[in-house]
C-alpha cells in the first residue's frame, strides 16, 4: 500500500458466521447467518468513515468485530499495521485502549445505578492508568470537554437527557484518549434538534484529537455530513465504497442508488423533482441469500449474469480509482433507473 | 366546511409530580383528501393530540372542540366514538409489530375489525374482504398470506398489515402516527408511496404525524410545528420549508445536515425541550430561543398570521414580516431583537449563548 502510514485500520476479507442450530436433542449447527461475507475496508487516520445499510446488513456486526467484541469466522483485522484478528484477551488489551465504541441507545448502555462519575472513570480502572483524586479531575475535565456541568460528578444517568446522556457516552469513549472511536448509530435515538449538539461535538472531538471515526448510521444525510468516505453494505457485502462525494452524487451500485433516492430529503422542492427509484421487496435473509449477486432479486438491472456470478468490487470505468464498485451493469451517468418521478397533485 | 376542525384542545394528566399539560390549546382543521403533517420533537404532545381525539388517552383532562364531520368528538360517549372509530377515523400506529395480536393470524385480525363493525358480514365475505385488502396494500400471494401469523411478515409487511387495516372500512380520515420510524429508508419510501396512492384512489384525509421533516416535505400539503404543547407554526409546505417565521421551526430546519448546505457545521438548537409540568412562564421556546425578548419572557404569544398570505401563522412576537431563512429576514429579526431586549432578556439571550450545547465544548 503507498501510504501505508496513513491507514489507521485495515479490514481484509472479514467473514463472520453465526451458526443457527436445530432443535433436536443433540443441538447441531444447521446453517448460519452469514452476517458479514468477505468485507473489505480501511479507516485513515484523523478520518471518518461511514457506513451505510439498511437492517440486518451487518454493518454492526462488522463494528463489533474490528472492536473485537466478538470473534471473527475468518479474514482479518489489522490496526496500525498489526494483525489483531482474535487476539487473546491478554495480548487484545493494548489495542482495547486504541479502539473504542459509542453506542446508539444513550438509556441502555449506561448502568442506572451507578454514578456518572464512575461511569465515565470505568476505563481508567480498567487500564489502572488513574486513581483516587487523579481519576476524579481526569474525569471532571472530560465532562467539561463534552459540554456536561463537572459538577454533576455525582448525579446518576436518569438525571440527564438523552442529549447529555449521549455525551457521557462520548466522554467514557474518549477517556483512554483512544485512536479510534466506532460510533454506531449515535444520534439515532436522540431528537432532531438534538442531534447536531452531538454531531458537532463528534467533529470538534475529531479536530482536537485527531480521532478517526468509523461511523454506523441509516440516516444517510447525517452519513454524508460525517463521513470523507462511505461504504455501502448490502446482505453483508460492500456494494459500493469511496469518497463521500463520488459515492452520493455519482452512484453506481443501483441498490445505493435506489437507497439514496429513497432517503426523504427536508426540502419539498427536491422531494417533488427526485426520480424516485422504489425498490421491490425487502432485504432477504442472510441465512440463505440470493445466489450471485445478492442484491439482483430486487434490481431493476439484473440479468441472467447477476444470478450466477457474484460482481467483483472494483474501479468502474469513469470512476476515481477510491471508488469502488460491486455491480455487473453499473449505473451510468444520467441513466434514469426510476419509474418517473411522483407528479405534485394540484 | 373542513372534515376535522378542532378548535382550543387542551389535553391534561393531573399526576404525582403536577398536572403535564400535554396540549395546550391546539387549533388545526384537516380537508378531505388533504394531508396535514404534524410535526414536533419528543414529548411536543403531537401523539396525546391525536389520541385524545379518540378517547384513547384514560385519565387525560380534555376541553375544547373537535368537530368531525358534524359531531364533536370531545366528551363523546364510549358507544359513538366507537362507530367513529375505525368507519369515520382509523389509526396506523408507529410499531406494526406490538399493534399487531401475536397469536392471532393476520387475517383474523382484519375479519374481526371488519366484522365488529359490521355484524351483517358473514365470515366467509370478511375473509374475501380481508384477502382484497392484502391484495390492494401490495402483499403478495394474499390468499395464503391471511392465514400467517405477524412474526412471519417482515417489518415493512406487517406495516402493510396495520394499513390494511386502517383502510378495511373505508375512513374518511387516517390518523398516521410516526407510520415509518421503524422502518428502513427503501422500506419507507415504498409505504409513503402507498399512502399516497390509497389517499389518491379514496379521497382520503390523512393526518400525518412525525419527526422526520424529510416525511412531511414528501408527502404533506400542510404542516404544523408543535412545541411543548402548543402549535408554533402553521403554513403550507413550501412555506414552513422555504418562509419560516417561528425560530423553532428555523431552528430545526438549520440543525438538519443536507447536502445543499455546503457548511460543515450544524446550527443545533442550544438547550432541551422543557419539563410539561413546569412550563417556563411566556412562551415555551424563550430558554432556547437566539431571539428572546423582553415581552417573551412574560407572555405567551398567540398564532397570528405572518407573511403575506392569509393561511401561515405562527406564534412569535417576531415581527410578522421576518420570514425566510434569507438575509433580509434576519436584520429585521436583529432590529427588533436590538429594540425590545434589555435587562433580563439580555441575560437569558447571554445565558444560552453561553450554553456548552451551542458549541458542544466551547468551555476552555
């Protein structure tokens, strides 16, 4: 790779599997949920990248994996160049510092019944880096950072709003001073208005810090607004990735073509004119996805080919050599893939 | 003369801790075949509103009218609201999977909805009717679909479910409570577009209540912006789009991330929405508002009318010509925030300049 210094996070290749087993008496596996199917990413350093999909792609089993939460089927993780694929607790630990997560439900993933202060010192007990009163400022100095009162050291997370809740969340995330930081779905749960208070905490935090962000969302304006560059999944598969830009404004994948077209945009002048491309159908199960490509059940394109041969993820002609697409019969510029847009009534 | 004209809502639950003013004097009419999108955050009581028009909201204090094609349905008794229920007003709620009975099949459910409603119905023709239904809201294989239970739909089907049902007795006005929150982004677009196509084949009035200002900019022909209870705005879509008057709804409008604004930084609104039991005296929005004036901080403001055409209205002591998102607007917002803010006002306007949700981490 030419810029090897500059990749934070390598994912090559990332299978995970999860076996679904029968209900007999000997329980023996009997298929499994492909949730994640030879996925392939980087995440560059101070960078942010998005990840974008609907239910059920495996965008967050993906997270959970290079976070090494869980094991992965096979492929491999490298951060700053180390192989850290299912590493044993011991050896993980240095890398745990490095690697961090947010998570989307502010009321369920801090413990009710304790203190915020403890909370948010958890990682310095854990890591045994701060203690006693050290512990305490370390810990008043990140509420300040997040935009939360110090003072309120002592109070318990229903005290809080979701909005302050999100950012204890982001205060415990970031007390290791880690490198990454995997937010999934973040502002998902919070209230419109709320939600840019912690997006623009997310990109101060990035400036000051020189995190890089893998960020999970369906929301795909606030991806868009987040992210230098985007991955797409589709049924555990990357259908798309590159450069935010080129991936929103010159889609070739149809099904992120369709997914962003799809999306509601805040202005009825554009919602009027957009050809809207309505997909058939929902997301098959991952237990059993389509042969070939998996999207070609519902693609307005597909032909016999789509059926039999999985697409190669690579540069289609036109395209900068970052963007990256898996798909036989790429969407051409000015192609109309909709039935016509929806006329205004009246 | 409207389909739906309430007039002065107020919607209270005296509990522990006070009395939540849920809704405080909401006006709003709805047109056949027109859609009224409701938009407003959590807890802006846009849910309370539409439930107490029902009865569904035991133990809430209801006063002031809602006229539904001649009757008022506030203080109705149980027996008429539930000839209304269903045939005149049917409800989507937000979560198909908990709306739905688990151990029923889904065509039980639509036969019995069918058949409380009209006795006359034999089983068989319900069946039929229910199949229909199945057919007309876009399931495939309806014949077989009606004797599946609702963990075998997926969440997008079992939303199809729920509409199907509001549509089986052919209401005049569907109440569409948050019908895509739960769904994904191709999912939803495919339910708003069958929404629209039923109200277009039916004449259908639909009430659509949401968060997602992306919804209402696809699918409402009006809209109004509740805040803590009360309407901040009303107007046509293009006007709550592109002529805001009240800073709530410029508020949200800005905090939103779109592609056409190529700033890389977000306008959140500073502050939280406030407690229902301990409203802040004079306008609700004053702790949270850039604008905030003296008189705001000690009277409520009414909806009057702002713009220059009749129907936008919004409740803010504003001057009624600055609206727009545009230059021009914010100097008379500016002037008259210059001329009527002193003393308190000023210190509450520093107070949430100061706020760390402005900035995030402003706090050195």
């Amino acid at each position: 790779m030419s810029c090897a210094d500059d990749v934070l996070v390598r994912v090559e290749n990332l299978v995970k599997h999860f076996p679904v087993y029968g209900s007999g008496l000997i329980r023996r596996s009997v298929a499994s949920v492909q949730a994640v199917d030879g996925v392939s990413l980087t995440v560059r350093r101070g960078r942010t990248l998005g990840l974008v999909g609907e239910t059920g792609c495996g965008k967050s089993t993906l997270a959970r994996c290079i976070a090494g939460l869980i094991p992965v089927s096979s492929g491999k993780v490298y951060f700053e160049g180390k192989d850290i694929t299912n590493l044993p607790r011991r050896a993980m630990r240095p890398f745990r510092r490095e690697i961090q997560m947010i998570f989307q439900d502010p009321y369920g993933s801090l413990n009710p019944r304790r203190r915020v202060g403890a909370i948010i010192g958890d990682p310095f007990a854990v890591h045994r880096t701060a203690s006693g009163q050290q512990r305490k400022r370390a810990v008043q100095e990140l509420m300040e950072r997040v935009g939360l009162n110090p003072e309120h050291y002592n109070r318990f997370p229903a005290e809080f709003s979701g909005g302050q809740r999100q950012r204890i969340g982001v205060a415990r995330a970031l007390a290791l001073r880690p490198k990454l930081i995997i937010c999934d779905e973040p502002v998902s749960a919070l209230d419109v208005s709320i939600q840019a208070q912690v997006l623009n905490l997310l990109a101060d935090l990035q400036a000051d810090f020189g995190l890089s962000y893998l960020f999970i969302a369906h929301d795909l304006e606030v991806v868009r607004h987040v992210s230098d560059a985007v991955t797409v999944m589709y049924l555990g598969r990357v259908a798309e990735s590159g450069p935010g830009d080129s991936v929103y404004d010159h889609s070739r994948h149809p099904y992120s073509a369709a997914l962003l077209s799809a999306a509601p945009a805040a202005d009825p002048d554009a919602a009027a004119q957009r050809q809207r491309i309505i997909l058939a159908g929902d997301v098959p199960s991952p237990i059993n996805p389509p042969s070939g490509c998996r999207f070609h059940p519902r693609c307005p394109k597909a032909q016999d080919i789509c059926r039999t041969a999985e697409p190669v993820l690579e540069t289609k002609l036109g395209d900068p050599s970052t963007h990256l697409t898996a798909c036989h019969f790429p969407v051409e510029a000015g192609e109309v893939l909709a039935r016509a847009g929806r006329k205004e009534r009246r | 003369m409207s389909l739906l004209e309430v007039t002065d809502l107020q919607v209270s639950f005296p509990t522990a801790d006070g009395v939540v003013q849920a809704v405080r004097g909401v006006s709003f009419s709805v047109e056949r075949g027109r859609t009224l999108g409701i938009v407003g955050e959590s807890g802006s009581g846009k849910t309370v509103l539409t439930q107490s028009l029902l009865g569904l909201t035991p133990g809430g204090q209801i006063s002031g009218t809602a006229m539904f094609d001649g009757v008022n349905l506030v203080g109705l008794d149980q027996k008429s609201l539930r000839r209304i229920r269903g045939k005149g007003i049917s409800v989507i709620f937000q979560d198909p999977l908990t709306s739905l009975h688990p151990l029923y099949k889904v065509g039980w459910q639509i036969c019995e909805m069918i058949r409380a409603h009209d006795t006359s119905i034999s089983k068989g023709q319900a069946t039929e009717r229910a199949v229909d239904l199945l057919g007309r809201v876009g399931i495939p294989n309806p014949r077989e679909r009606v004797n599946d239970y609702p963990h075998q739909f997926s969440g997008g089907m079992r939303q199809r479910v729920m509409i199907a049902m509001a549509i089986s007795l052919s209401p005049k006005l569907i109440i569409a409570d948050e019908p895509t929150t739960a769904l994904d982004a191709t999912v939803q677009a495919q339910i708003l577009d069958l929404l629209l196509r039923l109200q277009q084949e039916s004449d259908t009035a639909l009430l659509m209540i949401t968060h997602d200002l992306g919804v209402v900019a696809d699918i409402a022909d009006n809209v109004m912006v509740m805040y803590a209870g009360r309407a901040a705005e009303k107007a046509t879509k293009r006007d709550t789009f592109y002529q805001p008057h009240h800073p709530y709804t410029k508020g949200l409008l800005e905090s939103i991330p779109r592609s056409s604004a190529a700033t890389d930084r977000l306008k959140p609104v500073t502050g939280q929405p406030p407690s229902l039991i301990r409203l802040p005296p004079g306008c609700a929005f004053h702790p949270r508002c850039a604008y905030v004036m003296d008189r705001c901080l000690s009277a409520e403001p009414e909806l009057h009318p702002v713009g220059d055409a009749g129907e936008h209205r919004s409740a803010c002591w504003l001057p009624a010509a600055a609206i727009g998102l545009g230059d021009a607007a914010e100097d008379l917002r500016r002037q008259a925030v210059e001329q009527g803010r002193s003393g308190k006002a000023a210190k509450v306007a520093e107070a949430i300049a100061a706020a760390p949700e402005s900035e995030g981490s402003v706090i050195a």
